[in-house]
C-alpha cells in the first residue's frame, strides 16, 4: 500500500485553495473584459509582463526566479504510541463508558497499530452505524465510483412497466421552487412521467395500463436481525429496487408498508398531470419479454450517494447498497448475497472480516459484530493512493463541529481537535462507536476506532460525549513524529 505524508496532503490542500482562488478572480475578471470587449485576440498583449517597463517614479525589483514554496518531507511520520495512550487513557477509562471498550489507533501508511484497547477474547463489538463505512467500501469496489442507478419505463403494445433500478434517492418530482437542490442531484419521477408521455404522443397513444417491477432486489424487505420496531418507528424502511423519498409517508413521518407499490400509484400520478390516461391500478409483475425501453432516469454517480449516505448516515441507502453489492457479486439481490458479497470483495481487496459478523448493511441490527481493526483496514484501503475509486468513503465521512452528523458534537472535547476529525458515527442504545481519520497539531494523520456498547442506559449521552472527547484529544495532540 502506497505510503501517504499527512504534510504533503496539507500543502497540496493549501495550494489547491489557492488556485481556486485564483481561478474564481480570473472567471471574474475575464467576464468583466468580455463585458467591455477586451476578448479580442488581437489585443492580447505580445510581452512577457516582466519585459513591460513600469510608469515613470515607479522602482520595481528585478524579476527573479521564485525558490520553491515548501520543501515537503519524504519520511512518512511514525505514531508515538505513548503520546497516543497520554491524549486518550483519561476518556477511554471513563465509567460512562461500561464495561466493554475497543480502541484502535494506527499511522494512515499500513504500519501496525500504535495504540490497542480490549483483548482477545473481547475483540469484537457492536459497531452500529460504523457499519456504514465497510459496505459503502464494498458497494464501490464491485460498482466504482461513476456508476449510476437506472429507474425505466418498459413497453409492450398499451402496456407500460415501470422498472426499479435500485436507485436509493429516487424522488416523486423535482425540488420546489424556494428549497434548497439536495446533495446528490436526484432523479425524479415528474421528469420519467414527462419522457414517457413524450414517447407515447409520437404514435397517438394516450391511455396505456401500468405494472411495476421491483424484482432486481429479492429475499425479505426487512432484515430478521432487526428489531420489529424499527419500521413501524421510522428508523428504515423496507427495502425495495422501486421507491420514492426512501418509502416516506408522503405527510408527516413514518414509512410506507409497500414502497413499491406507493412509487406505482406515485407514477401513475405523474402519468395523468402528463396527458396520459392509466386505466386500472398498477399491478406488480416482472417486465414482459420484448417490452422495450421508452424513457429513463439515472441517480447521481455511486461515489456521490456515498458520500451523502456517510455523512448524514443514511439507514435506507446503506441498504439499498448492501443490495446493489449482491446484485454485482452474484446476480441476486438479497440480504445474504450482499452479506456475502461484502466479505469476499473486502478480503480479495486485503482486509479479512476474520470473526467479524455483519448482519445488514447500515449497522442497525444488535447482532452485529466488528473488529476495531477492520473498521482500520477499511479506512487505510479508502484512503490508499491505490485505490482513488474509494476515496468518497474518505471524502464523505463528517468533519467534527462542521458537517452532517457531527455538526454538532466534539464542541467540549480540546478546543484544537474541532475541525482536525473527520470520523463515522455509530449510535445505537447502550452503544456508541466512531472511525474514522484524525490530523494531529503536526498535521499527520491517523486511523482511528472508538467503540462502546455496553454502555449504562443513563450514559448514553454523556457516554457519547466521552467517545467525541477521546476523539478530539487526537485530533489536539502531537501525536505523530
């Protein structure tokens, strides 16, 4: 694995800000020009600048050849295990935390781990919505980065058939004028309804009968392993390759009991404001053979969904990919395929699951379990120059105090750590985890793992708040040499 310097990547960030910043006043004033007619090619200056004499009084010093801006080191900083176990031991030892606590802190470049906590006969725990992390790093392993979900329209004489492509954030129609346009772009289903009537005017037709295929997902929608809660609650929904605003309740919160189903009725809703007579209600049957495609939309490329999923640790997603991982490894789209896809696409990739168990895709499941050091592996694998087509697991994790669901945690931890973690939540009851990448005071990076989950039900926050301060305390140290 290609060896990463945590000073490098903080030049390269400076001066990359740099030439944004400077790109935006050339964009700025390049326009003002074109505005005034100065874009004339034939104006264009024939001198070097440094060759043009300044206005008379005006004393300039000799153009020189600038020396580089930074000398960047070769070395790749080693982790101070001690300075690891000073900035960490008076959170880990906290009592809000129970009775079972996993830690791992390891350099980015694969050298061993510098700091451990728990042993072997506890090496696992629960690792809640950590778990997130590993199955948006199989999703983009079988898939890669730029690959798109496709939602189409199927046809057959007067029949239509709406066929679900698995895409995750599939909506009714586009934003509202006034709200803000979500991260990713989504598809919609106004937008298939107006491509398809479109394609129906060119030969006369206006009333057709619709069906709705939702067989690229099969196995159960909801998982065993959860609690029967979960969906009544609102926690997930039951999956589905066909749904709109993730299987919502259209008013109000709570999901859907068919989201298949409900996306049909919400096609056909689409359909009639387009001019297009649906007669009968949608039946669920698999595209016929023969039927031809006549419209389609595509969701925003993987490493995009990604990168939202993480942030905001979307349950609904996650499963979705969990999905999409054993329709790429295997062709079916269970619950089992994608666990098993997940295992094998990690392990040909260098990271072994050993004794960790992962029953589902977003970490909900209690039944979990997961090595600290796998959760290691993964982030070393995503942040590794070898693999840049998983860089949007590195890329959508939260930055503590700032971004999606840290936004508002690590504000009483070090002061100096705010800003410098970016880390995966993982919160369940009695549970609290964080993974994720920390740049110390030197600016060198580490690979952390922060688990809990046997945690005091009157804990939970303050148990939560411990695991941010742990952190944080990296994220302020000098730990790295």
């Amino acid at each position: 694995m290609a060896r990463r310097d945590g000073v490098r990547g903080t030049l390269v960030l400076v001066v990359v800000l740099l030439l944004v910043a400077g790109g935006v006043a050339v964009v700025r004033y390049d326009l003002v020009d074109r505005l005034r007619g100065d874009d004339d090619p034939s104006a264009a200056p024939t001198s070097e600048p440094a060759e043009v004499a300044p206005p008379p009084g005006v004393e300039v010093p000799e153009v020189v050849a600038p020396p580089a801006v930074a000398l960047v080191s070769q070395s790749t900083p080693t982790v101070d295990p001690t300075a690891v176990r000073r900035a960490l031991q008076r959170y880990l030892r906290d009592r809000t935390l129970g009775s079972h606590v996993l830690a791992e802190v390891a350099p980015l470049d694969g050298d061993a781990a510098a700091y451990t906590l728990g042993g072997r006969s506890d090496a696992t725990a629960v690792p809640a919505s950590t778990t997130k992390v590993v199955t948006s790093t199989a999703a983009l392993l079988a898939l890669g980065p730029d690959h798109v979900f496709t939602t189409e329209v199927r046809r057959r004489g007067s029949r239509l058939t709406l066929v679900g492509g698995g895409d995750p954030f599939l909506e009714r129609g586009p934003t509202r004028d006034g709200e803000l346009w979500p991260y990713p772009a989504r598809a919609d289903l106004q937008d298939l309804a107006e491509q398809t009537a479109a394609s129906l005017a060119a030969d006369g037709t206006r009333r057709v009968s619709l069906a709705y295929d939702d067989t690229l997902f099969d196995g159960p929608q909801v998982n065993s392993r959860w609690e029967s809660g979960y969906v009544a609650s609102g926690e997930v929904s039951p999956t589905s390759a066909l749904w709109v605003d993730r299987g919502r309740v259209r008013e109000g919160l709570g999901r859907v009991a068919d989201p298949s189903a409900e996306a049909a009725r919400s096609f056909v809703e689409a359909l009639t404001a387009a001019g297009i007579t649906v007669v009968g209600r949608p039946v669920a049957a698999r595209a016929a053979s023969g039927a031809v495609p006549v419209a389609a939309v595509d969701s925003a490329p993987l490493a995009q969904i990604v990168q939202r999923l993480l942030d905001v640790s979307d349950n609904d997603a996650a499963e979705v990919l969990l999905r999409q991982v054993g329709v790429a490894t295997s062709g079916e789209g269970s619950i089992q395929a994608g666990r098993a896809g997940v295992r094998r696409l990690l392990r040909d990739a260098g990271v072994a699951l050993g004794d960790s168990v992962l029953h589902d895709g977003s970490g909900l499941s209690r039944d979990n379990r997961l090595d600290p050091s796998v959760l290691v592996e993964v982030l070393r694998l995503a942040a590794s120059d070898d693999h840049p087509g998983l860089r949007a697991v590195v890329t959508g994790l939260p930055v503590a105090g700032f971004t999606g669901s840290l936004t508002d945690r690590m504000d009483q931890g070090p002061a100096a750590g705010r800003g410098r973690v970016r880390a995966k939540t993982g919160t369940l009851s009695n549970v609290s985890a964080l993974a994720g990448l920390a740049t110390d005071v030197d600016g060198n990076v580490m690979v952390f793992v922060l688990m809990a989950d046997r945690v005091p039900a009157a804990s939970s926050l303050l148990a939560r708040v411990t695991l941010d301060d742990a952190a944080a305390a990296l994220g302020a140290c000098a730990c790295t040499g």
